[in-house]
C-alpha cells in the first residue's frame, strides 16, 4: 500500500463513517506491538494517527494474523475504533479488550463486504 492509496481510503471511509470533522493523519509505517494498524485518538482537538503496516512488511511479518485481513479492512477497522473510542473509554480496557477487538473486527468485514457489494451490483442500492 502506498501512502497515496492509504490517504484515499482514509477519506473514503472517513465520509462514510460521518467522520469528515476529524483531522486524521494516516502513514504507511511499521505499527508497533505486532499489529497491522493503531491509531491514536486526540478527543479534545478531534485528531487521529493512524498507522497501517506497509504490503511488504505484512507480508514478511512473522506472526498469526485474522484471515481475510486487508489494507482497507484495517483502515476501516481502525476508523471504528476512532468512531466509537468515546464509548470504549468508559470501560475498563483490559476486561473488554478482546471481545472489543472481535467486535471491530466483524463490523469492518461486514461493511467492506457491503462496500464490495455495492459496487458489483450498484442497481441493489
């Protein structure tokens, strides 16, 4: 993934997560702790980094990742957790960690597979 084509789907989701009031600066870069992508999220001033691991270094990472994983799934993946971190922040982290992480996991699948959907079948809307 280049930094052009991670900037457009920023945008592309970000307008349809209803995120546009964010200002979120998306990299290519080597994520930390063994993720694929991270995001960082600023509240008071609405600004987010997000990170998404480069195509090259996904593919030689040596670790166990979710089948089906995407540069946009995980874009998509870390918008959710942008869109929803004031929600999360009221919980306490290490007990719903993992069943928060399954939960935005399935939410980004279904909506790139409705994504993917739309644009086969754009007459089905």
């Amino acid at each position: 993934m280049t930094q052009e084509q991670l900037d457009a789907l920023v945008v592309k989701w970000q307008k349809i997560l209803r995120l546009q009031d964010w200002n979120i600066k998306a990299k290519v870069r080597l994520p930390t702790k063994e993720r694929t992508a991270e995001i960082y999220v600023y509240q008071t001033s609405k600004e987010a980094e997000l990170y998404i691991i480069s195509q090259d270094a996904f593919e030689n990472r040596v670790t166990t990742f979710i089948d089906g994983y995407t540069p946009e799934k995980d874009t998509i993946h870390e918008l959710l957790e942008l869109l929803f971190s004031d929600i999360r922040k009221e919980h306490d982290e290490n007990y719903t960690d993992n069943r928060w992480e399954q939960v935005i996991n399935i939410l980004a699948g279904v909506l790139l597979k409705y994504e993917n959907d739309r644009k086969l079948n754009p007459d089905k809307q």
